[in-house]
C-alpha cells in the first residue's frame, strides 16, 4: 500500500467516525457564462443657455464589453458546514463559505467573505454569530426570479447596494456591507415549527474604540441592526424587513479636544415587503422597498445658536416577475424599477428645480437543467435610466462589466441612459 493510498484510508476512518456525532459537508457552485454589456450616456443640459453637445460624440457615448463571467444565476463559491448533536435537543454549527471566480481562478479561499459563522440551536430556535446576509437582503434575493447577480438582478438591490457603498460606512471586507451583509453579527432565528411563521434578528457591532477625553465617542459609524418576520405555508411565500444602518456619526472637535457643535449622524433605512405565490403552472413574484438615506448636520451660527439640518433621500423601488416551469427548463421573466426622491432642503421653494431620477429593468430568461445538479442558462436584460444626471453614482445602473459614462456634475454633459447585457453559461452545484 502507497503512502498516498495510507494517508486517504486514514483519514476516511477518522471521517467516519466522527460522523456519529456530527457531520461535514463540502460544498459549492461554479457557475461560468459568456456576457456582454454595454452602457450608453446621453448629452443633457440644465443650463438657461444653449448647449451644443461635443462634437466628437453628438449621439451620444457607448462603452460595451464582452467577457468570460462568473455568478450569473448562482454565486460561485466553495464552503465548509457542520453539525454536532450536542444531546437534549441542542446542535452546533459552523457556515464558512468563500466567492471564488472560476472564469479566471483568480479568487480561491482567500477569506470566507459570503458567510462566516457559529450558532448553537435548540427548541428555542437558533443564535448565530459572525458574517451573515442582512434581513433585508433575502427579500431582494428570495422574491425576484433572477435573485441579485447576472444581468437580470432585481434592480432594487442594485441601487440599494450602490447607496451603501457611495454612502458608506463599508468595511475592510467589502464596501456593500450593511446593505448586503453584515460583519461582527449577532443573529436569532425563530424555531421552525412556528405553523409557517419565520423570523430573525440581526444586530452588527460598530466595534469602535471608545476615548475618555473625546466628545461623542465612541462613533457609532458602522452599527446595524434590522429584522425579518415571514409566513410561509403551502403555495404561499411573505416576509417584511426592516434594517437600520449607520453611515456616518461624527462630532467635531477643535485643536483642544474641545466641542465646535459641527456634528452629522447619517442612517440608511430600509424597508421591504416580498412575497411569493405558486401557481404551479407558474410562480408570481413581488416586493415593494423604501430604503431612506436620512442626514442630521448640526453646526452652530451666530444669533441663531446651534443649527440642524435635516436631508431625506428616498429609494422607492418594486419588482413583479414570473417563473413558468418547461419541461426539465425554467422560463424567468421579471420587471424591476427604482424612484430617487431627492430632498431639497428646508429653503426649496415651488420654483426649486426638481432633481429626482427613476431607472426601471426588464429582464428575461431560461434555465435548462440538465441533471439537478447541472443547468444550462440564458439571460438577457435591458435598463433605462430617466434624469441619471442628478445621482449618477447610484442610480446609473447597468447590466454589469462596463458602468456609463457621468460628467457635468448635474449642469451640462454625460449622463446615464441605458444598458443592456446577456449571459449564456454553465452552472453545476455540488
């Protein structure tokens, strides 16, 4: 017997024995298409002048681009999960999961950023600590057909996960975090045998160092909380979601560690409602979402004393889509749109100029399963911005690959218009 034959029986034996108590799974997805993306800006002017756009690209600007792509209908990723029966009905577990970019191989275990985590479980339900999904996340993931990746991805996610990163607070792990998941969680997860109903909880330590001598400290920058109440039961499929993250929280000092009064605590929002229903010949899909990007600067003035401004940005967004089962295939249709309300301000007048934006999608698509493993998949999706000039950096979505081209800062220039993309690929879980 080779060493290598010696070393493979060992460890089967240490496998199988461990498994009467516990047990390990090894699991992943790789998931690797063909895309192409584009993206168009058009000239506008909001000048009282006439503005001729440049001569060099009067119709306009496309940037496009064709690309081995990986996650387009599932995420791949690599993970490690276990259990162990602790005895009087309670259980142990571990969730450590890893991205990872077939396309190129770039991207292997290099950290468990999709889902790190510990709980212990019982009667009472489960407590989960470590890196997580956020509550809101699943109901932009659960209720729309094309999930949040590949170029059909609910538009709602999209806008609300470019708000976290152009807003913050972001981490070292991933600038989406506090929209998308969180890290440094503290998780509870109702008991399954609830007749139907499901929840959680979720809070994120900011984990900021507190000083003595320091007015307003510790910040709560980077704090989240947020949670998540469903009934699921037969065809039926509703949850409502709640998450509050803290973007900013500062309070300024002067040479001498002394008060100035200049302060800003921003939060980001989010509520959604989703729900599902299956008809059997056919899947219907829908959510509703506000998420609200809420900012309180005070700073002081002469006279007046301590001024408070307050800034309300809304994102009211909504999908509606469909699956129709094909034989072995799946048939995935889907409409997704987002309103930017923006808040001028308490000195707007009825003659302020209004600086609001939309983007709306159409996305369809058809998986074909080879295997229950294996499906072969085509996407294709369109988006079409209105006014992207006035919030170019998050509500200029696009397929993927390529982003639009933005200049002008709102006055005069490129900004957002469309986007259209496809995906043709491979997926196989194991």
């Amino acid at each position: 017997m080779n060493k290598t034959t010696i070393v493979a029986a060992s460890l089967l034996s240490c496998t199988t024995a461990a498994t009467a108590q516990s047990s390990l799974t090894l699991f992943g997805v790789v998931d690797v298409g063909v895309s192409h993306y584009s993206a168009k800006s058009d000239f506008y002017n909001n000048t009282a002048s006439f503005v001729l756009p440049p001569a060099i690209a009067p119709g306009g600007v496309t940037k496009s681009q064709t690309a081995l792509s990986n996650s387009n209908v599932s995420n791949s990723r690599l993970g490690f999960r276990g259990t162990e029966d602790l005895g009087g009905g309670l259980a142990a577990g571990f969730w450590l999961e890893a991205g990872t970019t077939p396309d190129n191989g770039a991207t292997a275990i290099s950290s468990f950023n999709r889902r790190s985590t510990v709980s212990l479980s019982g009667p009472f339900g489960e407590l989960r600590m470590g890196r997580d999904f956020t509550p809101t996340f699943w109901n932009d993931s659960v209720f729309s057909p094309f999930s949040t990746i590949g170029v059909g991805a609910n538009v709602v996610s999209s806008v609300g996960t470019s708000l976290q990163v152009v807003r913050g607070p972001g981490s070292p792990v991933a600038a989406s975090d506090n929209y998308l998941r969180t890290s440094n969680g503290i998780g509870y997860f109702l008991p399954p045998n609830l007749g139907g109903v499901y929840g959680q909880f979720q809070y994120a330590l900011h984990e900021n160092a507190s000083q003595s001598n320091l007015p307003g400290s510790p910040s709560r920058k980077g704090r989240y909380f947020g949670g998540r109440l469903g009934y699921a039961a037969g065809p039926l499929d509703v949850a409502l979601a709640y998450g509050e993250s803290t973007a900013a929280d500062t309070t300024g000092v002067n040479a001498i560690g002394l008060p100035t009064g200049v302060n800003l605590d921003e939060k980001i929002k989010t509520i959604n409602l989703g729900a599902s229903y299956d008809l059997g010949f056919m899947k219907i899909f829908g959510e509703v979402s506000q998420v609200t990007d809420r900012a309180l600067s005070a700073a002081p003035v002469p006279v007046l004393g301590s001024v408070t401004l307050r800034d309300s940005d809304k994102y009211k967004g909504g999908l509606l889509g469909v699956t129709v089962p094909v034989g072995p295939g799946l048939i995935k249709a889907a409409y997704s749109r987002v309103k930017f309300d923006n808040d001028l301000g308490p000195l707007a007048t009825p003659l302020t100029p209004r600086r609001d934006a939309s983007v709306n999608k159409l996305a369809i698509g058809y998986e074909y399963n080879l295997s229950k493993r294996t499906a072969l998949y085509a996407t294709a999706a369109r988006i079409r911005i209105k006014d992207g000039q006035n919030n170019p950096a998050v509500m200029g979505a696009v397929t993927g690959g390529v982003t639009c081209l933005s200049t002008g800062a709102g006055t005069s220039g490129f900004a957002p218009r469309r986007s259209t993309g496809y995906d043709f690929g491979i997926r196989h879980a194991f």
